[in-house]
C-alpha cells in the first residue's frame, strides 16, 4: 500500500481534508497517510518557511504531498510556502483544469473544458529583486532554456495522453523579445515533434481577453509563471466557481496536489466549506500514482452528486439546487454515489497514462558567443540626459565609446525628447564604434574611469552576440 504525506492546514483545510479522505476510505483507496503540521501555528512558532525540516523528510521520502489551504500571517517576514515548496522540490509544471458543469454550476460559457499548463518555478516569480537607486526597484525575470523545455514538452505530452487537440502558447513576445522571445521559440521547436496536435501561439493580453469572452475556443494553454497564475484564476472564475478547481504540482521527482482558493477562515469550523477543489486535485493525485479506477469511480460519483443537485452553499442555486448541504454532508452524498455515473454531465474515462515521463534535458554545445560591449547602470539626480551624456563620455575607453542612453527603457541620448521624463536610474551602453568584439578587461578600465570621475555605477550587463545575432534588447524609440 502506498503512503502519501497529507497535512490538513488552516482554516477550513481540516473540514474539506477530513471529508476527501472519508470519501476515500469508502472508496477503498489503497493509500496511508503520513500527517505533517504546516502553515499558521508552524509560522507563529517562529519558522518563517512555515514548514519544519521533518516535514520536508516525509514529503521527499512519500513522493506525493497533498495539501490543504494555509493560513501566512502577514507581515514578519513570512515566507510563501507554496512557492517555497515548488521551488525546492522543483515542481516545475502547474496544472489547473478548469471544467464548466453547466446547468448546475452558473456560468456563462456551458461547453468550457480547459487546461492552463503553467511554468512554476522561474519568470518573475524567482524572486530577485533589488532596490537600485532612491526611485527606482527591479525585479529579474529569468526564462531558461531547461525550463521552457520542461514545461512546454509536458503541455503537449498532457495533450497527447489526455486525448486533447489542441495546445496554445502565451506569451509577450512582441515585447519582451528576449525572454518571452525564447519562449515562444521553444514552443515552435517542440510543437513539430507533435504533429497530430494543433498548435497555436498567441500574445498574453489578447489571449487573455479571448480566454474571458470565448473559452471554449482554447483546450490547453501552456504559458510561464505570472501569465499562468492570473489566467488560471481567470479561468477558474469564469467556468463557475474558484472552489471547485483543483492545483496539481508535478516535479520530477516529487509532486504536489492542493485545491487553489484560500483558508477562508471566516467560515473554519462551521461545516460550510466546499470541499470540491480538494477533492479534484486528489482526484488527480490518484491518476498521477495510476489509481485509475478509484479516481474514475470517485470522480463521476462528484459529477453525479453534482448532476443531482446536492450542493455546498458556494454553488448553490434555487433553479438548479435540490438541497443545500454542509461540508461533511456533501461528502456523504458522494459516497453513496461511488459506483454512479452522471446521466447529464459527462463521465470521465480514465486517461492513456497520466504518469507523464520527460526525456533528460541534454546541453546543447554552447554557441559561439561575442562581448560586443556593457550596458553601465548609473544613479544621477539629474534630468537633463544631455548633461549626463557629456559626463559619461569623459569615461570613454579607447575600445568603449558611448552610444546611446536610455530612461525607463526609452532612448533619452542622443536626440532624446525634452518631454521624456527622467527618473535618477539611467542605462548608458558602451560599444565599440567599429561594431569589433571586446575584451572584458576593457569593462574594467571603463569602470575605473568611472570611479576616478565619480559617476555612481549601480550595475553593469554585458552586450553578447550569440551565433552572429545581437542578444540583448534595444532602447524604444530607436
């Protein structure tokens, strides 16, 4: 018999965990439990990470981690547990399908059945961020080549052994031609190795706005963190209900399964929490372990509950409802529906094989790579770019000359616009006049020009050309 570590968590999470684990003992689902304490009491006894190491020890030894909502306090320090877990355990893809169950759960899209595939562990969500000058803050985005690999081959791998059709790609692109530029390139390259599948790419912002106004269109997305996280919850929304939707977190080795809406304590301990979200995300949790027949039985017996109009307070409606039930009475509902299928809604069928494999990511031989010169990032109180640029040529090398400066991204020298406003971080770029490759000792003289000149260099970028293309980005306005 298989172990799998549980923890209840916060707020309603004992409610809705307690009754998805009656609902498989009835079942007979061939599981034991480990049972590990996070989140709130774990935070407030002064673990900022909210999870103990012995708690890691289970998790990494059972494989299989499913979790209830926690509460993080706030302020103090507190670290997300959810990105803390997906990033140590590299749980590199997130699954959230988002299914409607027209006429029962109001929605206004009936025939919505749709899958965000979302990259969890890298974008903006690594979490690099550093405060440079007085006005200004940034925050890395970080897309890799591994990780473009993994995220998108699974998408069409779900695809494949889920009988979908069709796989789309956002991203933003048009804009950030390097990173989401990578992205979208990879998803080209991948999208060939499987050309029974339909694939389609499309920028973030219009994709989202089609996702909101015709869902039915798409079948599943693959995207990166940020965009993945907001129209996850945009999806889920719209089908009916961010309560029924379940979160799978897949690694390579270890694999998390959680229901995405919060511990909404003002309801904990009344017996009126949805339990669904939990459920589906077990539910999901027992194809990955290749339960297939007690997740298929325990899943249709949810659509029949459903069907019948047995629901919680969260969906409940006077047209469509026949009776509103409490946490533990709906899970009874659907234990006595174990071994019933939907009559109107559709039965699920067991997938080809949810245990998704990924080839070992190989190296490619690195490429032949140039230092075509540094972008200089200076804090100067000035506003003046004219009066910045005539500063910054004083620290000119004989191989780096400047060549442009930018604000905020927009060109302000040379030929900048007086209207352009100016805060104090400026990226000034040294190239060599003769476009010739340079050597990286020449950066250092440049910054020792700097010093002796007291211009206040915060950071530098090297200018790389990769194979003969220029791989950095360019000032707007050029």
């Amino acid at each position: 018999m298989k172990k799998i570590t549980i923890a209840k968590g916060d707020g309603i999470g004992p409610e809705i965990m307690d009754a998805v684990l009656e609902i498989f003992k009835s079942a007979k689902v061939p599981l034991e439990y480990d049972e590990i304490q996070i989140g709130e009491k774990v935070y407030l006894s002064g673990n900022t990470s909210g999870i103990a190491s012995s708690s890691w020890d289970s998790i990494r030894s059972n494989k299989i981690f499913l979790k209830a909502p926690i509460t993080t306090p706030q302020g103090g320090g507190y670290k997300s547990l959810n990105v803390t877990t997906r990033k140590a355990l590299g749980l590199f893809a997130n699954i959230r399908p988002c299914v409607s169950y027209a006429p029962y759960v109001a929605t206004k899209f009936p025939k919505m059945n749709v899958v965000i595939v979302r990259e969890n562990e890298e974008d903006l969500y690594a979490g690099i961020e550093h405060q440079q000058t007085d006005e200004v803050v940034q925050c890395l985005k970080l897309i890799s080549r591994p990780g473009c690999e993994k995220i998108i081959r699974y998408a069409f791998e779900y695809a494949k052994n889920y009988g979908r059709k069709k796989v789309t790609c956002f991203s933003k692109d048009n804009i950030m031609k390097q990173t989401d530029g990578l992205f979208h390139d990879v998803f080209k390259e991948i999208a060939k190795e499987y050309p029974e599948i339909e694939s389609n790419h499309m920028i973030i912002d219009i994709g989202t706005a089609f996702l909101a106004d015709n869902p039915e269109q798409f079948d599943v997305i693959v995207t990166s963190n940020l965009y993945g996280d907001i129209i996850s919850d945009v999806a889920a929304q719209i089908a009916g209900s961010v309560g029924l939707a379940g979160s799978v977190n897949i690694g390579l080795e270890c694999s998390m399964f959680e229901a995405i809406h919060g511990s909404a304590p003002d309801i904990a301990g009344q017996n009126k929490a949805n339990p669904s979200g939990l459920l589906q995300a077990a539910v999901s949790m027992l194809y990955h372990m290749g339960i297939n027949d007690k997740a298929t039985q325990i899943q249709n017996a949810w659509l029949k509950t459903i069907e019948d109009g047995y629901h919680t307070a969260d969906v409940y409606s006077k047209e469509y409802s026949k009776a509103l039930l409490g946490t533990k009475e709906f899970a009874q509902k659907v234990i006595e529906n174990l071994g019933q299928i939907p009559g109107q809604l559709q039965a699920v069928l067991p997938p080809k094989n949810a245990l998704i494999t990924l080839p070992v990511y190989n190296r490619k031989p690195r490429k032949e790579k140039k230092l075509l010169g540094v972008d200089v990032f200076v804090h100067w109180d000035g506003f003046d770019a004219n009066e910045i640029g005539n500063k910054l040529k004083s620290i000119e090398t004989d191989e780096l000359q400047l060549s442009m400066i930018t604000n905020r991204g927009i060109k302000v020298w040379p030929n900048g616009f007086d209207e352009t406003f100016c805060t104090d971080h400026w990226r000034c770029r040294f190239t060599n006049n003769q476009n010739g490759n340079i050597q990286p000792s020449e950066i250092i003289g440049l910054l020792n020009n700097a010093i002796l000149n007291e211009v206040e260099v915060i950071k530098t970028e090297n200018l790389y050309e990769f194979e003969g293309v220029k791989a950095f980005s360019m000032g707007q306005g050029q």
